[in-house]
C-alpha cells in the first residue's frame, strides 16, 4: 500500500510538472499572437500617414520609426535562419551567438548611420527624394517577401555550427540587411540637425535589436508554436506593403510636381 501510494504520488508530480510546462508554453504563444496582430495593425496607419504627409519633416514620431524599421531590420526574418543555423546546438550556445550578433549589428548600424548621413549631406540631396527613396526601398523589400515564397529552402550547412557565424550570415545581412541600412541613413538625413529625432532614431533601433536577440533565443518554441501563422502574416503584410510602397512614391513624385496626385 505504502509503495502504490508512492507511486502515485510521484506520477501526479510529473503530471503536474509537464502541465506547467505546457501551460509556460502556451503563454508563450498567446504574448507572440498579441506581438503579431500589433505589427499586422502598425504598418497601415503609420505608412498611411508617412505617404499623407510626405515624410518630408524633421518631426519623426517613434511608431513610423518603429514601423519601418521593424520591417526592416525586425525578428520576422531572422527565426527561420537562426534555428537552421543553431540545429543541434545547445541553450548556451545559442545564447552566445545571439549576442554577439546583436552586438555586431548595432555596430554597422552605427557605422553606416554616420557615414551614410555625411554622404547624404555632403551631395545636398533634398528631402523629397529621400521620401521617394523610402518608398522605393518599402516596396522592394515587400516585393522580395512575396517572390521569397516560391524560392527553394536554403540548403542546411555541412560544417558544424560555430561562434563566426555571428558575423557572416547572421548580423550581415540576416539582421542587417541592405535595405535596412537604407532606412537607417533616411531616417538620419531627414532629422538633419534635430538630435531628439535623431536620438527617437537610435533608440527605436537599440529595441528592435534588443526584440531580435530575445526572439533568437526562443527562436524554436516560437517556430515551433506558431511558424506557419508567423509566414501566412508576412505574406499578407508584405502584399499591403507593396501598395503601401507605391502610395509612398507616387506622394513623393507628386511632392516633386511631377504631377498632381488626386484624392480617391
């Protein structure tokens, strides 16, 4: 009697423990959906009111910046590579090499931040060409996401997985991707000598490099749970980004009075 009691003592215990696990998990979940409906809803408004008002001002409120360089330089493109990249490999690992990666990020993004605005300044490009070059580099990146669909999977590394992939291809260019180094120097050169916009700037960029280093380390509960939500949403952003893209341009061309944009 006292050995069954034992027993099911210690299987209730188990029970128990996998039951906190699994509910852990899908608290997990739940906090990723939420994140996921919050960016499908930020994109709309923000680009809507960049393409309204021509992003021609050194005004640079934090959610367009959030915005666009969530899309630009964001945790959606980074999970699928990172958890072929870690295959195999344990917790602390994947730790190490999330980090450092973040870190080397942050630095070219510096890095090309201050070069790219000097460049900028130094050929006087105006505003409303920056703005026209936002929405060409808005659509070409929603145009890639789209056409990226019918691309074959990338083959899986043959050799075994080690710390330099921080540098090459995880920062450069999973995380820091041309088009996000775009979006970077614009930004600067539209804050022109406003060092709060230019400080709203780096700090959106430090929290998205910051949500990217989390989401590389629960980068497998997170495919795991909800990968296929995860690449249905970026289709369908990347569909409206398209549009969002063209609207960007055509306000720019029209700001450049090429010719007269009319309301719908």
């Amino acid at each position: 009697m006292t050995i069954r009691c034992r027993n099911q003592l210690a299987v209730g215990d188990v029970r128990r423990q996998r039951g906190a696990a699994m509910d852990s998990i899908f608290s997990c979940g739940r906090v990723w959906w939420l994140l996921v409906m919050a960016a499908a809803l930020l994109p709309a408004a923000a680009f809507a009111a960049v393409a309204g008002d021509g992003v021609g001002q050194s005004n640079l409120p934090p959610g367009k910046v959030f915005t666009l360089l969530f899309l630009m330089l964001g945790p959606l493109k980074i999970l699928q590579p990172f958890m072929a990249m870690t295959a195999g490999t344990d917790r602390a690992f994947r730790v190490r090499l999330a980090t450092r990666a973040t870190l080397f990020s942050a630095a070219g993004l510096a890095v090309a931040a201050l070069l790219g605005q000097r460049f900028l300044e130094n050929f006087g490009v105006p505003v409303p060409v920056l703005t026209l070059t936002g929405g060409l580099v808005l659509f070409l990146v929603a145009l890639q996401t789209v056409l990226q669909q019918f691309d074959a999977p990338p083959p899986k590394p043959a050799s075994e997985p080690d710390l330099r992939l921080a540098v090459n291809p995880l920062a450069f260019p999973t995380i820091v991707t041309p088009y996000g180094i775009a979006a970077i120097i614009i930004f600067m050169a539209l804050a022109v000598d406003d060092w709060q916009a230019k400080a709203t700037v780096a700090g959106v960029t430090l929290v998205i490099l910051a949500l990217d280093w989390v989401c590389m380390l629960f980068a497998h509960v997170i495919l795991r749970w909800i990968g296929t939500v995860l690449q249905i949403f970026a289709v369908v952003l990347a569909i409206n980004q398209v549009a969002l893209g063209l609207q960007i341009i055509l306000s720019a061309l029209a700001n450049l009075g090429l010719f007269v944009l009319r309301a719908p």
